[in-house]
C-alpha cells in the first residue's frame, strides 16, 4: 500500500469518527448503534498505521494486493452490517403492523367519545 493510500484510509477514518461524534451529541444516534462504526474507525486505523497486517493477511489469503485486501474488507463489513439493519427494520416494521392492527382494533370496540356526549 502507497503512503498516500495509507494516508487517505487513515483520514477517512477520521472523518467518519468525527461524524460519528457528532451525530452522537446531537442525540441522532444511540451510542449503542455507534459501536460498529467505532469498531470500523479504529480497524481502519490499524490497517494504515501498520500495512504489514494487509501484506501478511493479503498473502495468507491469496489476495494480490493488500488494496484490494482492505476494500474487501470494508464491502464486507458494510455488507454484514446493512444485512443486520434489514433485520432489524424488519422485526420494526412488524411491531408497527401490530401496533396499528392493535390500535385500530381498540378503536372499533370503544364507542367514540361523541358518540357518548349525544346520548
């Protein structure tokens, strides 16, 4: 990996800390959720500060070129975690269906309150 590559890995990986911050601030993201991306930062980190690791994983692994190593990984990563966020939105999406299938049905057996004030 070129010291550019390295470079620009290691200040993208800045960046999205960074953003990550302060979406955590501005209370748009549990920090619980922001655990992944924090993971994701500092493995980022890790591989531009010391190449070695994608040399040696890239040989292991029979990967012509560390690059191609670490994009990879991170199409990878991304891709477990966009598979977790479409389970999640799911098992949502459920709950909501009850909830509104819940409340509509409430609401047929409960005389309006206009329908009480007539009488």
């Amino acid at each position: 990996m070129t010291v550019s590559y390295r470079l620009l890995l290691a200040i993208a990986a800045l960046l999205i800390l960074l953003v990550m911050l302060r979406k955590i601030r501005r209370s748009e993201v549990k920090i619980s959720d922001s655990l992944f991306w924090f993971f994701f930062v500092i493995t980022l980190i890790i591989l531009a500060l010391f190449p070695e690791i994608a040399f040696f994983l890239s040989g292991v692994l029979g990967i012509e070129s560390p690059a191609n190593l670490v994009f990879l990984y991170v199409i990878a990563l991304l891709l477990i975690r966009e598979f977790a966020s479409t389970i999640e939105i799911s098992r949502l999406r459920s709950k909501l269906t009850t909830l509104v299938q819940e409340s509509a049905l409430k609401n047929v057996d409960e005389p309006a309150e206009h329908e009480l004030r007539r009488s």
